[in-house]
C-alpha cells in the first residue's frame, strides 16, 4: 500500500495558501484605494495623529514618485516590469515554498507589486494615501497598502539572507 506524504518536503510545499496570502494582501490594498478614492479629493488631507495624515495622492512614477513626470511611457513600463516580477516571484515560490521566511517576502512583494499593477492599468498612476510626518523633518513621501508590502517583504529578504549567511 503506498502512504501519501502529509507534509511536504521544502522543495515541493504548495503554491496555493501563498498565493492566497498575495491575495488578501491585493485585496486589502485596492479596498482601502477604493474607500480613500471615494471620500477624498487628490490633495485632501485629514490629520489622524500629530506624525500621520490621510491624504488622496496619485504617483504616476514608481517609489518615491520616481519618473513621475516622464511624459506617460513609465506607466507601460512599470505595468511590465510588476507583471514580469509577479511572474518569476511564482516560478520561485513554487520552486521554494517550504522556505518559509523567504515565500513570506516573495508573497509580500507579489501582492504589493499586484495591487500596484492594479492601479496603473485601472487608474494609469498608483493611487497613494499614508501620510508620515515628523515635526522639523517633513513629510515622507505618500504611499500605500502595496508598498508597504514591497517593504516589509524586501526587509524579511534581508533578514533571510542574513539567516543564511549566519548558518
């Protein structure tokens, strides 16, 4: 009689349950996009706490409104460069998804990148709304559910790598 494997080996955990968590990453993003899209004018701001605003802001660039006045080429170059990342994010998640913190950051960065994408094809620029600020030094550049993935994702990147090199 031939047993089943009840837990996966590293090299063969399944794909599904992090594409899920991309998922849920992807759909939080884009429901707090809506929410703030809907009650908020570009440019309104609402102070939440003395370090953090609400603000509606579109970044037709890429992090930290890179490019942002390009002309409109980085819209189509940046929807292809999320796409193709997306794409070799899941040909790596299903090579090593038993690799926990590494399918984490991978999933992190899948959903922002997405949730992103999302934006630029829909709305042809990223639609932006946490505000940071800190009294004398200013306000951080605008940003969203997505990047704060991408952030939190490349930091476990690090700390992965920093794990590996250690052992």
């Amino acid at each position: 009689m031939a047993t089943k494997k009840i837990f996966p080996s590293k090299s063969s955990a399944s794909l599904t349950p992090w594409l899920g968590i991309a998922f849920i990453i992807i759909l939080i993003d884009q429901l707090t996009k809506i929410t703030i899209t809907r009650t908020f004018q570009l440019g309104e701001e609402k102070v939440i706490t003395s370090f953090f605003n609400l603000v509606l802001a579109y970044n037709k660039g890429a992090a930290f409104s890179f490019l942002h006045d390009a002309g409109g080429w980085q819209r189509h170059f940046f929807t292809a460069i999320g796409l193709a990342a997306a794409a070799y994010i899941i040909y790596l998640l299903k090579k090593h998804g038993g690799q926990r913190m590494f399918s984490w950051a991978l999933t992190l960065v899948l959903g922002g990148a997405l949730g992103n994408v999302i934006d630029r094809v829909v709305y042809g620029h990223v639609v932006d709304f946490l505000d940071f600020h800190w009294e004398g030094l200013g306000h951080f550049p605008a940003f969203n559910v997505a990047d704060a993935a991408i952030c939190v994702g490349a930091a476990l990147f690090i700390l992965d790598e920093l794990r590996r090199v250690n052992k």
